[in-house]
C-alpha cells in the first residue's frame, strides 16, 4: 500500500526536533519557523513535555469517556485561569474542524436556527460543516455546498449588520486573526461591533483561536485585543505541542444535553498529559510575553526590509506579503539557508515558530533571510 497523495512534500525527512530547530535523517539542522503549521508551541521535545507523557503513557494511555478522569478536570481548571475564561465550561476532542464542526452544531441547537456565517478568504477547516465555512470553492466537495452558510466582506459591519438583523443566523465563526488568507488581522472595532451586533440578534459568536489562539498572537486569544469575549471558543494546533487535540470553550449559558455531543477519543490520558504539560510550561516561562515581545522585534526589523511590501502580525503570528510570488524564495530559504518557513496564496511569506523563539534565534532568521532577497 502507498500513501494517498494529497499535498506536495519537501524531499526532507525530519527525524528530530529540540527546541526551535529540527533535524533530518543526514544530519542537518533547520530552524523552524513554522513550528508545523503553528502547533509546535512550547518547542520540540521540551524536557518537561515528554516527562510528562513518558509517564503518563506508563500507566495509562487511553480508557474511554464513560468514566471519570481526573486529568481533563486539571486541563479545564488551568486553562480556565490562564486563558481569561475561568467560568466557561471545556469539551475535548481531536481536531480544530472537530472543534468547529462542534461549535456550529452547539450553537444551532441552542438558538434553533440554520444559517452560519463566516468571511471572505476563512478557513475553518475539511470537515462536513467546516469546510462548507471555509471560502476555498477547491475544497468543496459536490456534497458539502451548503445553502446556509454566507461568506461576508471581511471587516465589514454594515453587511454583518443587515444580515444579521433577520435573526435568521444561528451563528458567526470568525478566525481571530485569519492566517490561510495571509495574516489578516480583524480591526478591533469591528470586532467590538461583531460582538454587539450578535448579542442583539441573538446570534452566537464563535471564536476560532485554533492558529491564532494559545498565547500565539502575545495574548492567550487574538480577540482579546478587541477587549470582547466570544459565546463560543474553539482551540487546537498548539494546545497539546504535536500531540492530536482540540477543544471547544463553552458559554455557561449553554445548557449540556445528554448525546448531543461526544467523542472516542478526545480528552484522552494521554492528551490531557499533553495539553497539562504545554499550560505548565507557557506559564512558567512565561512564553504569551516572550511570543509578543519577541514577535514585535521580528516585524520591527522586517519593515526596514525595502523588497518586503508589508509585513502584518500578532506576536509570533506574522505574515511577510512581497510584489511577486514567494514560492522560489521560500524554496532558497529552507535548502540553501535551512529555515522553515510556511506560506499563504502565492505572494505571503507566513512565520508561526515555537513561542519560545528567542530574539538571539530571530536575528539568525533576519540574517539568513536577507541572504535569498
């Protein structure tokens, strides 16, 4: 059997990680900056991190949701206090489109209605209802065009006003800061007047924090520059360093229903021991002021770069947008100077390395850049 061909590959076998950097199977070492697609957040193979897994994998690794486990309680009472929403109630699965997908159902079965919102150039995820919230025609299956999700202008109130003012929606998903669409950063009034708009027509606000979120923008969420708080939180990507989890942070004014939602495997033992492990050490290292500081040195330098057109950002979530297609100088960057970097569209250079990136390392990255411009 061969594996199912669905994405392009780096002839690069990554075999080994500690840290900010990576290593293949000849022996090279990479700076990473992309932290693999922003989930690496608390740095590769962290002494701690695997500490805590290796022991928590030798007792258990994995018993079903149908009893009580006391780690998924730890994980919900400290990220509670970290994250600035200690009254919302926590729900664990797999995935960020596991996430979402559960966000929208939860919110349609509280308020009764049909039709989602989302914006120009989303992306949400390849699920069922995530996908079809996602604005990327390429990624719709005939099956997943769904009548009742709306794409709006990105920043534009007064069409989320007008819609919205039908209370026909039963939810807005919005992405902190929208990162396939190129680090676009949702102006902080809007954001305000988003939240206003919903509480007034009862339509449900949901948050995805899944790459923005986490400490990752210089606050745990990205939203929290506007000074708002979301109905409906959605979580994933850095939340557990590598290993598969999601989570969704719930209003209390959402009342449980016994199978409305449920899941295998998610809040596993041995995740739990994954997500406790990374929420230690983002606090004991301090890593949501080191990812802001260290981000806003980065893009201070970036911008004296004459051939970048604009550099946009949050903490250690920047997006780097030049005159012409990127994908030769991305190419040049990870074999010639060896730095992962990811990109978005064809002309946007995209960074989101560990939060634990220091300035030292960023001036490596300033360096080798300058090199392939």
């Amino acid at each position: 059997m061969k594996l199912f061909d669905v994405f392009p590959l780096f002839d690069i076998n990554i075999v080994e990680g500690k840290g900010c950097y990576v290593y293949d199977d000849k022996g090279n070492e990479y700076l990473d900056l992309y932290g693999g697609h922003a989930v690496i957040s608390v740095g590769h193979t962290h002494p701690y991190y695997v500490e805590k897994l290796t022991g928590q994998l030798n007792k258990l690794g994995f018993y079903s949701n149908s009893v009580i486990n006391k780690l998924q309680q730890e994980v919900a009472q400290k990220l509670g206090e970290q994250c600035g929403y200690p009254d919302y109630f926590l729900f664990l699965i797999n995935s960020g489109a596991e996430a979402n997908e559960n966000a929208i159902k939860l919110a349609s079965f509280h308020n009764g209605r049909k039709k989602v919102m989302a914006f120009r150039k989303a992306f949400h995820g390849r699920t069922s209802a995530t996908v079809a919230a996602t604005d990327t025609p390429a990624y719709l299956a005939p099956v997943n065009i769904n009548p009742n999700y709306v794409f709006a202008p990105f920043n534009d109130i007064e069409f989320v006003k007008k819609e919205l003012a039908t209370k026909e929606y039963s939810s807005v998903l919005i992405e902190g800061i929208q990162g396939v669409a190129g680090i676009q950063i949702p102006d902080d009034s809007f954001m305000k007047q988003l939240r206003e708009v919903c509480t007034q027509t009862g339509t449900i606000l949901i948050l995805d924090e899944i790459q923005s979120g986490y400490g990752r923008s210089g606050k745990f969420f990205a939203h929290q520059y506007a000074g708002i708080e979301a109905d409906i939180i959605t979580v994933a990507k850095g939340i557990g360093n590598g290993f598969p989890m999601a989570g969704v942070l719930i209003n209390p004014m959402f009342k449980a229903v016994y199978g409305q939602l449920g899941t295998t495997f998610g809040g596993n033992h041995l995740a739990c021991a994954a997500a406790i492990a990374v929420l230690d050490i983002m606090k004991d290292e301090k890593l949501i002021d080191n990812a802001y500081n260290v981000g806003e040195y980065l893009m201070q330098e970036l911008r004296k770069f004459p051939q970048i057109k604009d550099v946009r950002g949050r903490g250690l979530m920047i997006g780097m947008e030049f005159d012409e297609p990127v994908k030769e100088k991305r190419s040049r960057l990870l074999f010639e100077e060896k730095v992962f970097t990811g990109a978005t569209g064809t002309h946007v250079f995209r960074l989101l390395p560990p939060l634990c990136l220091t300035i030292a390392q960023a001036d490596v990255f300033l360096e080798r850049f300058k090199k392939i411009l």
